[in-house]
C-alpha cells in the first residue's frame, strides 16, 4: 500500500509543478502573451502589444490559491481512490 501511495504522490508532485510553472503560448494579431497555471491562469507575461514589444508581467494571487486547492483537491480525489481499490481486491474467505 505505501508503494502505490508513494506513486500517487510522486504522479501528483510532477502534475502540480507542470501546471503551475509551465506557460501556453498565445499569440493574438498584435497581441504575444504567455499564461501561467493550470486550470486558472495565475501569472500572465504579455511580450507584444500593438504599440511593439513590452515586457510586462501580471499576477493574480486568488487564481494562484484556486490552482493550489484545485490540484489539493485532485490529489485527495485520487488517494482515496487509490486506497479504496486496495480494499476492494481482497477477498474474504469463511
């Protein structure tokens, strides 16, 4: 049992660090920005408006608490998931 919790875990750390540091490329007509965070974009980091190159960084902390208590939540869902199948594969004999 601790090694599948040990996995979950492991599994969920990279997920968490991916979808908090890694940026998506938008790129609009005269517009070049990149988003922060995983499913609310925390950070935004606009490169291009239509007045030519910037280089200006926009932060939402609420939206960086809602990513945390989401990929809480997830991590919660699947290890109470990850615990129930251990308890249902035994079997009991009378």
């Amino acid at each position: 049992m601790l090694g599948r919790v040990l996995i979950v875990l492991f599994g969920w750390s990279v997920c968490f660090l991916a979808a908090i540091s890694l940026g998506f490329w938008r790129e609009w007509p005269d517009f070049v920005h990149v988003s922060y965070g995983f499913p609310f974009p925390w950070a935004v980091h606009v490169l291009v408006t239509f007045t030519g190159p910037t280089d200006f960084w926009s932060l939402n902390v609420s939206a960086l608490l809602l990513d945390i208590i989401f990929w809480i939540a997830v991590l919660a869902t699947v290890m109470v998931a990850a615990l129930r199948v251990k308890g249902t594969q035994r079997q009991v004999y009378r």
